[in-house]
C-alpha cells in the first residue's frame, strides 16, 4: 500500500555467503558498492536525504541491503538523530538471513530499548538443510536456528519497555525447491507401496514446526514475538513453463492435502476482505517509487534496483553471472538502460515520477483487460487450462485473484517493458491448476 511516510533505504551491498540467490555478491566490485554504503552510513549522509524528503513526517523505515547486519554498527551510532529528526516513527524493519552473529542484531535492539518501536525482523530461511544447504550454503538451516537462540536468549537478559519485537520467516522457492518437493520418491514410494517414509514436504514443515517450539520454550519477553508462519513464495523473476505451472499445482497439492495453506491462499484473503475498497486500486499495490532510496541522491522504483546506477555492480554482474536462477539472468544492458532512464531518478524529480506512477497506483481497467486477454490467448494457445478460454467467469475470477495478489510494477517492466502489463511467466505458473486448487481452498474454507 502507498504510504509516502515510509521509506526503505539501503544499509548493505554485500554478502559473505557462497549462495545461489546472492552469486554476484562474491565479486571484489561489490565490496566496493559496500564501502560506499558504509561511508554513507558513517557519514549520515542518508540521514539529510531522508530529511530533505520528508521533513519530520517519516513513520515507517526499512533497512535493506545484501546483509543489513554487517552495517548495523553504522547505524546504531545516529539512532539517536534518526528519532530526534523523524520523531513520528513508529515501526522500523529489514530481512536478514541470520548466518552472520547475531551480537550486531542484539546491540541494535539495545539501542531501540525504551522507545515506543515496533521492530519487525524478517529472517531469510528456506527450509531444512536439504533446501536451504543447496540453495545458500552447507550448514545454513541448522546456522539460522542457533543463531535465532543466541538471540533470543541475549534479548531476554535485558528490560525492553515499551519496544516491541515482530520476528518472522520468509522462505524462497525456485523451479529446483519446487521439482524436489514434487518429486520427492518418498512421495511415490507412499503412494504406490504404502510405506512409512518422510517425504520432503513433511520435513520443511517439521523444520518450521520445531523452530516455533524452540521459541516458545526460550522466549521469556512479552514484548517479543514470532509468526508462527512458513508461507513460502516464489522466486521471482523466473523464467516459468507451462510445465512449470503444472509442477506447481502438484506443490500446492502438497500442502493442502497436509491442511496447510501456501503463501497465495494467505494473499487471497485481500480481496475478500477489502473488496470494497477495489475501486482504489493502491490499497492492493506495491509501493514501488514512493519510498526507495538508494546510494547517491536517487529515488528507486524498488529496492531490487538499488544496485542498477552503479558501474562496480553492472560490471561485476555480466562478468560473473552464470547462474541462470539467480535474477540477473533476465537482466541485459538495455533494460537495465532504461530502468535508470525512467524509474531510477534523482530527488528533485520524484513529483514527476509519482505522477507517472499514479496510473499504476490507482487505476485498475487497463491491467485487468489487458491481462484477461493474455489470459484467454495463453488458453487457446494450449500454454494455461482451457477453462479460461471457454469461461468468463474463471477468467474474471483469475484477474482479480492476480491483481489482487500478485501485483509488483519491478517484475512487469522487467519481463515486459510496461509497469501495466503483467508477466506471461507468471500467469502461467498459476493458471495451470495453482489457482483453481486455490479457489477452491477459499470457498470449502470460507
């Protein structure tokens, strides 16, 4: 939702894992993005910016980056003139991976005591060492959990007042994640011989589970709590198949037969119960353009192209980059040329970018005819289920659903150009059963 009190402002540009979703980080070009950030930190540059921007109507601040926790020691230092400038803030944010020492989190926390704060802390876990092992590093699973209770159990040696602690997860998955859990052979091996085995699915949930039962037993704060959460989404940008669609029901399946939702069952709540704010459509968008701000004096479309007007990052990404999952595979010179010509732009030139924006922010017939004639081509075309092609109402029903639940102007302009029309990949990832086995979730359910 558009909120121009809040901003997302880059605190890292660096990571020390060897992963898959972070390949390029490993380059000496972006230790370099990183010093630059760090001396903006040092120096509280970003801090006129922010006041320069909002004057003192700031209430919500996010902290992004690579790794936030690596520059946590430049933070805590101008805590103090953060709330002394934006003395309305009421909740600050950012997502970690927890596989760095939690000691930079804890003394961040130590500097917030007292104050009426909401601190949410996202932690970036995909699963049991099967899943998040492969995807990051070796160790990884079994690190964020040790981590997770050292932290937990250095927060409960202090007094916090009035802060408040929001901690929960978010899981990634990409077509790999996704391929394993469906054709996992215990899965086949239940079905056809009836033996007892573990199948994967059961493991990452069991993993969540026991993460949520080591919380409660070493929590001792009140002011501290976890959502007890593990909604996976997807890996985005992706280059989805019809096939992968297809692949993708069946992962849906999965939960669903264990009485567990997925992450779109959760969104598909929105329109449901805010049905009758539709007709203003940026209480169901991202708030890509109004709030990010990167190195420099640029105002970003997303926190996703903080890094795109910066030589050291682009140079170090089509060197590197030979990972086809990891996102700037779909990225090219071009585009990468006109997302800092029109959606990365300087300060003074954010009225003109909001006005630009407003088309996507609040008004919602062009992307719905737009998508629910692509939606009918992929059907004729054989690449999503032919109810769409012979049914107005499912098709109706899959716009709605999609731009209720799926909207983010980044990815549209991405893979199309256009912050309006939306991504074929994506369409087609739901459109091959996720989303009826979704629908019909949400009437037997209510």
């Amino acid at each position: 939702m558009i909120n121009e009190r809040a901003a997302e402002i880059i605190t890292s540009g660096w990571c020390p894992l060897d992963c898959n979703y972070c390949y390029i980080l490993k380059s000496d070009d972006m230790k370099d993005v990183h010093e630059k950030i760090r001396n903006d930190l040092k120096s509280g540059v970003f801090l006129d910016r922010l006041r320069k921007f909002y004057g003192d109507r700031l209430t919500h601040l996010s902290l992004w980056g690579t790794e936030p926790l690596l520059t946590m020691v430049d933070l805590i230092e101008h805590m103090p003139e953060v709330f002394a400038s934006f003395p309305k803030i009421t909740d600050i944010g950012f997502s970690t991976s927890l596989m760095v020492d939690p000691k930079a989190l804890f003394e961040f926390i130590r500097c917030l005591v007292g104050r009426d704060i909401l601190l949410k802390v996202q932690i970036s876990t995909d699963g049991p060492s099967q899943i998040t092992d492969k995807n990051r590093m070796k160790g990884a699973a079994n690190q964020i959990v040790r981590n997770l209770r050292e932290l937990l159990e250095m927060i409960n040696s202090i007094e916090l007042g009035t802060l408040k602690i929001d901690i929960h997860f978010k899981p990634t998955h990409a077509n790999s994640t996704i391929r394993d859990m469906v054709e996992d052979p215990s899965n086949m091996s239940q079905v056809l011989y009836g033996e007892k085995c573990y199948p994967l699915i059961d493991e990452y949930l069991d993993y969540f589970e026991n993460i949520f039962k080591m919380f409660r037993e070493v929590n001792k704060q009140k002011n501290v709590s976890l959502r007890e959460s593990k909604l996976s989404t997807l890996m985005i940008p992706g280059k989805y198949t019809t096939t992968d669609g297809e692949m993708f029901d069946k992962y849906v399946k999965l939960f669903h037969d264990r009485g567990e939702q997925t992450a779109y069952d959760s969104r598909y709540v929105k329109p449901f119960k805010y049905g009758a704010e539709f007709h203003k459509r940026r209480t169901f968008t991202c708030s890509g353009g109004d709030s990010n701000f990167g190195i420099g004096k640029n105002l970003h479309m997303c926190h996703r192209t903080f890094y795109f007007d910066h030589e050291e990052y682009i140079r170090g990404a089509f060197r590197d980059n030979e990972i086809d999952e990891w996102e700037v595979s779909d990225f090219s010179p071009a585009i990468i040329d006109m997302m800092n010509k029109w959606y990365v732009v300087p300060y003074e030139d954010a009225a003109r970018f909001r006005y630009v924006m407003r088309g996507y922010h609040d008004y919602i017939d062009h992307q719905w005819i737009t998508l629910e004639a692509l939606l009918l081509e992929l059907a004729v075309a054989g690449q999503v289920k032919s109810y769409y092609a012979t049914s107005s109402k499912m098709r109706k029903a899959f716009v709605l659903f999609f731009l209720s639940c799926m909207t983010c102007p980044m990815e549209n302009v991405l893979n199309t150009g256009s912050i309006h029309l939306q991504t074929i990949g994506l369409v087609r990832m739901f459109a091959n059963g996720a989303f009826m086995r979704i629908l019909r979730r949400r009437i037997a359910t209510g």
